[in-house]
C-alpha cells in the first residue's frame, strides 16, 4: 500500500513540477538553436515559455509520460502514471471554482488562468493551470504508450 501511494505521488511530481523543470530546462538549452526559427525578440523575453495554455510544456508532458511507459518499466507502466492528472485537476477545478474577479478590469476566470498577461494572473497560471495541463498530457502520454504496446502485440 505505502509503495503503491509513494509511485502515485512520483507519478504527480513527475507529471507536474518534473515536466516544468525539464521543459525550461530543454527550452534554454535549445535556445540558441531556435533562435534560427523564431524571431529573436520572442526569445529574448522567453514567450515560449509562458504562451496561453502553455503548449511547450504540454507537449513535453506528452514526450514524458510515453517515455515513462517505454523506457522506465514496471515503474512507468503502473496505473498511477495513467491517473495522475486526479489532484492536479481537482485543484485545478477547485480554485477555478472559487475565484472571484480581484481586477478592476473585470477579468473572467477563463481569462485569469488561461489567457491574461496580467502578471498576478500569470502566477495563478503558473501555480494551478500548468501543473494542471501538464499532468494530464503525461496520462495521455503514458496511454498512448499503452496502446502503441498493444498495437505492437
């Protein structure tokens, strides 16, 4: 039980902060390299990273939880991985829920975790919607590993 709950909660930080750290990481060392695809004052300010719905780090998450499934075994191919958008979701939905318009602006919810560049909207985005998308890219990721191993057999 407590092994199964550990992988679980492996699986979340893996999905969440895990995928943040390695998709800034690959972002920075790659930069260089981008800047031959993308205009350099984009990259100056590091817009990739913070793009609305944040389809970088989704896009890693992705890559991560089909790479979990083929290259770390028993580890990767346990239900957790497949199920660890549950709390990062809950979350997600639950501060979603409660929020309140703060702005003088009148800045919807929608508009506060998904598109605002207001930077308190940003934090919020950082904090809840990130680890949101990206948790549950990695379960799909993680699935997708599953059917392709079906696929193969």
């Amino acid at each position: 039980m407590l092994r199964a709950i550990c992988t679980g909660l492996a699986h979340i930080l893996a999905a969440t902060l895990g995928v943040a750290i390695l998709s800034t990481l690959l972002f920075y060392t790659f930069k260089p390299i981008l800047g031959l695809l993308i205009s350099s004052d984009t990259l100056s300010h590091d817009v990739v990273l913070v793009l609305p719905f944040f389809p970088f780090q989704c896009f890693i998450g992705l890559l991560a939880g089909f790479s979990v499934w083929m290259r770390l075994g028993s580890f990767g191919r346990v239900p957790a991985a497949r199920f660890a958008w549950v709390i990062p979701t809950a979350l997600f939905i639950l501060l979603f829920a409660s929020w309140g318009t703060h702005s003088v602006l009148g800045e919807t919810r929608w508009e506060h975790y998904f598109w605002s560049n207001n930077g308190f909207s940003k934090k919020d985005q950082l904090i809840t919607t990130l680890p949101f998308l990206t948790s549950v890219t990695y379960s799909i990721g993680n699935s997708l590993g599953l059917l392709y191993q079906h696929g193969q057999s």
